[in-house]
C-alpha cells in the first residue's frame, strides 16, 4: 500500500488494551486455513499459536508476523493461492513484517530473541529473491517502516559511532543516509510512489521536527503548530503528510501539504491519510474515543455519533474513503470496517471474543488479529484474519 502504517498509533492501542481482560495465547492452539471467500478468514499461522496481519495489498495479499512451532516469530507473506509462507531470517532468531507494496514485496526486520536490544537488520523479501539485507549506515540497528511500489524503502540505522540517521534503499543504489535537521537523530515513517520520505528529526536545538525529503531538494524542516517540536507519521500519493505536534499529542494533530503555507491544524489525532488527502483519526474526550474523518470541503466528521464509555480508532483508509479500525465496548475489542453508504460493521472474531484491524486495501478487504475460542484450561489463540465484503 502506498500509505505505510502508523506505527505511533501502537501506543494508543497499547493504552486501550489495558483497560480489557487479556486472553493468554494456547501453546498448542494451531488452526487451519478457512475457504470461505467472504466475511473473516483465518490465515492459520507457522506452527505456533498466534499470528497477526499488519498489512494488506490490492492483490489481497498480506504480510504479517507470526509464531513458529519452535517458539520464535518470522515474517509471513500469506497469497490466495499459497496461503501462508514463512519468509524466514537473515541470521537472526525472528523477523517482523512492516509493510507490503502491490507487487507482493515485504520489508520488515529481523533480530535475536537475545539480547532483546540486540543487533536488527532491516530486509527486503521479493518472490524470486527470497530474503535480503538492506544492509546498515555503520551500525549494529537497522529497522525498515515502509515500502514503495517501486521497491525503495526507508528505515533508520544507527551509524558507526552512535547517533540514528533516517535512510533510503533502493534496488539499484542501496542504502542512503537522509541525514538530519542539524541534530544528532532522524527516523523515516513513510515514502509514497515519487520518493518523497516522511519522518522526524532533531533540529540543532534538541528539538524533534517533522521533515520531508525529496530527491531533488533533501530534506525540509516542516516547522510546528504552537508547540516547540512536531512528528510525521505518513505521507501520501500528493507529497501531503500528517502527524503531530504537541504541546497537546491528542489535540495537535496536523495535516501538511506542498501548496500550504505551513502546518494546518486538525483539533485531533490523524493515524492515516489516504491518496485524496482524506484523514482519519481519533477525537478524545474523558469518557470516549470518537473515529473522526477529516475532508478539505466537509472538515471534520464523526463516523458514529459520540457515546459514553465507547472508545473507537480508524486506523487505515483507502482511496473509496473505506476505513478500517476497532471499537471498544463494554470492555470488547472489535474490528470494523465504515463507508458512507453502510456506516460502521462490526467485523466480528474468529470464535473468540475480541478482534482488531490494521489495515484496509483499495477493495475494501482487511486484515489484522482475531482470537479463537478458548481451550479447556481458557487459554486463547490469535490468528491473522482477512476479511472480505
């Protein structure tokens, strides 16, 4: 997809989840790969128990990361025609899927279970070339967040004496150091189809800003809303990019474009952006969590009317402005997908009680983690789902 995960939006998931009762995840709980061609699917895993689905692509091809039956994580690519396929390692114990583009590419990591900090090595795995390394700026850390349709990729990696440097790979001229705003740290977050990267980097003052990076100007400072520092989280199609600045994270959500004269505040927490400069994202109030869908000519839209104890995050969208996220009430985590005609459908589970989505394709399909039913002793698996209109 050309819009990368909002990998930010981890937190917020993060903090809703505490609220709920975890299900502990069965050593032995491994199902097969479902038929049916509508409504949740389950992708099954590699062996082990619990497998997620982070990113979906038009062909309804999804990459993800799942358990093996030896206790470690791989990366997957899972085809309709193939099912699930473990992507395997570089020459560490794991690896993690970011992102997939259309033509079937996944970039991801992969590490060592120990140390946990350990050396990571960001990869590129293509059908008829397997696995490879991205290689590194001079260090032991290099991690990959998003890929192209035309299989360039950014990341960060450490350099050789210490300090964190955004980069670029791309199949022809390998890794590039995008360098900094003029202090020691810069992390990629996105790239669309021209090449244009996405990020966050300190400033000569300490300060963390948000840049963006061409191939034909390097990289510019996209300044702040009122606060001292800001962060972008994805860029899309039109070079528009969204993020944050505080000094209020929930509130000071900002919508970025080439045309504007500086950052455009959006009152909200934006988590994706899609090729029409569509925005969704999250309005918070002390006892609910509004889905909000942001247009240049309507401004900002709820997709459900506000409800007390609700807590409700769009976390993808594509460009039919079909969104993709979960909703929690009375303590249930659910997966659902909203358009303009049907409103918000509750994806459902895979037998179990609770479901959340991570990503939504141009037909609509999602994908993401759904539990099973528990076993006799009320253990609870999690598997990769897709789900289909």
């Amino acid at each position: 997809m050309n819009v990368p995960r909002i990998w930010v939006f981890a937190a917020v998931v993060g903090t809703a989840l505490a609220t709920l009762t975890p299900a502990t995840a069965s050593a032995t709980s491994v199902s097969t790969v479902s038929a049916q061609a509508t409504g949740m699917r389950d992708l099954g895993t590699l062996g082990g128990p619990n497998s997620t689905g982070v990113d979906i692509n038009v062909r309804g091809q999804v990459a993800g990361t799942s358990d093996t039956s030896d206790g470690s994580s791989h990366a997957f690519r899972w085809t309709p025609s193939g099912g699930m396929q473990d992507l395997g390692t570089l020459d560490g114990d794991a690896s993690s899927a970011a992102a997939i583009n259309e033509w079937g590419h996944v970039t991801g990591w992969t590490y060592f279970l120990e140390p946990l900090n350990g050396p990571r090595r960001a990869f590129r795995w293509t059908p008829s070339g397997g696995m490879e390394d991205l290689g590194n700026l001079g260090g032991e850390w290099t991690s990959a967040t998003a890929i192209n349709n035309r299989g360039q990729i950014v990341g960060s990696s450490d350099l050789f004496d210490g300090p964190r440097h955004a980069f670029l790979w791309t199949p022809t001229g390998g890794i590039r150091d995008l360098g900094t705003l003029g202090g020691g740290l810069s992390v990629a977050t996105g790239i669309n189809d021209l090449g244009q990267v996405t990020g966050s980097s300190s400033t000569a003052d300490g300060t963390m800003h948000a840049f963006r990076w061409t191939p034909s100007g390097g990289m510019q400072d996209l300044g702040t809303l009122s606060g001292p520092s800001s962060e972008a989280t994805a860029i899309n199609a039109l070079g528009q990019i969204i993020g944050t600045s505080p000094p209020n994270r929930q509130e000071g959500g900002f919508l970025w474009t080439p045309s504007s004269a500086g950052m455009r505040p959006l009152g909200f927490l934006p988590t994706a952006i899609n090729a029409r400069g569509q925005v969704v994202g999250i309005e918070y109030s002390e006892d609910r969590w509004v889905p909000i869908r942001w247009t240049a000519s309507g401004g900002k839209q709820s997709l459900i009317p506000p409800e007390s104890g609700v807590y409700s995050a769009p976390v993808d969208t594509n460009e039919l402005n079909q969104i993709a996220g979960w909703t929690i009430r009375s303590d249930t985590l659910h997966a659902f997908r909203w358009t303009a005609s049907t409103g918000m459908t509750d994806l459902g589970t895979l037998g179990g009680v609770e479901s959340a989505a991570s990503a939504i394709n141009l037909r609509g399909q999602v994908t993401g983690y759904a539990y099973l039913p528990r076993d006799e002793a009320g253990n609870s698996s999690r598997h990769a789902f897709l789900w289909s209109p």
